[in-house]
C-alpha cells in the first residue's frame, strides 16, 4: 500500500523556543507481510526567525518490545543565510516519532 501525507506539523524546537506550526506533506510505502514501511516528508517553515525547510526520510514500524507504532528518520534542515554562509545553512540530525495514547 502506498499513501500520501498531509496535515499540521508542531514543534517546540525553534531557536525563539516558541511553539511553530506549519503544514507538512509527504508520502509513505507499507509492505504488510512485515507491517513496516518506508517515509519521507517535508515542511516549508516561514516564521520570524526566517525561511528554512526540513525533510524527513526513514523507516516505519511496529516496535514489538515497546507495544507502540514508531518511526526512525534522518533530518536535514536547510535554513536560508547569506550567500557567503552557504556551508553552514543545513544541519543534520536523527529523530524517532512514537505514536502515543492520550489518557484523559
């Protein structure tokens, strides 16, 4: 199964330590005989500190151990500097996303 990604991506890491929304869109390949996949997704963010984008590729799975659904993704975030600064505008990096209950 293949699928797309669309919806509000929130964060709090932001160099203001504000709270940042923006939209993210991305798609995603599922093999069910291992109930895992493959991702990728991107967001575009214009805020006051400036333009910058952040893209996500990575793998997705049932962590047996945990009980949970989870994602482990590597992260390149380009941010836009002065043209001299060219080398220093992306940082990578390694995340995971764990899809979590609520209790109310």
């Amino acid at each position: 199964m293949d699928g797309s990604i669309s919806g509000t991506y929130f964060t709090s890491c932001s160099s203001s330590g504000k709270r940042l929304e923006s939209p993210v869109s991305g798609t995603f390949q599922f093999q069910s005989s291992t109930d895992s996949g493959t991702i990728g997704f991107v967001v575009q963010w214009t805020q006051p500190e400036g333009l910058s984008c952040t893209s996500w590729s990575g793998n997705f799975f049932y962590n047996k151990e945990k009980g949970i659904r989870e994602i482990k993704a590597m992260w390149l975030l380009t941010a836009l500097l002065d043209q001299n600064e060219q080398w220093a505008d992306t940082t990578i990096g390694q995340t995971s996303f764990l899809k979590l209950s609520l209790v109310i």
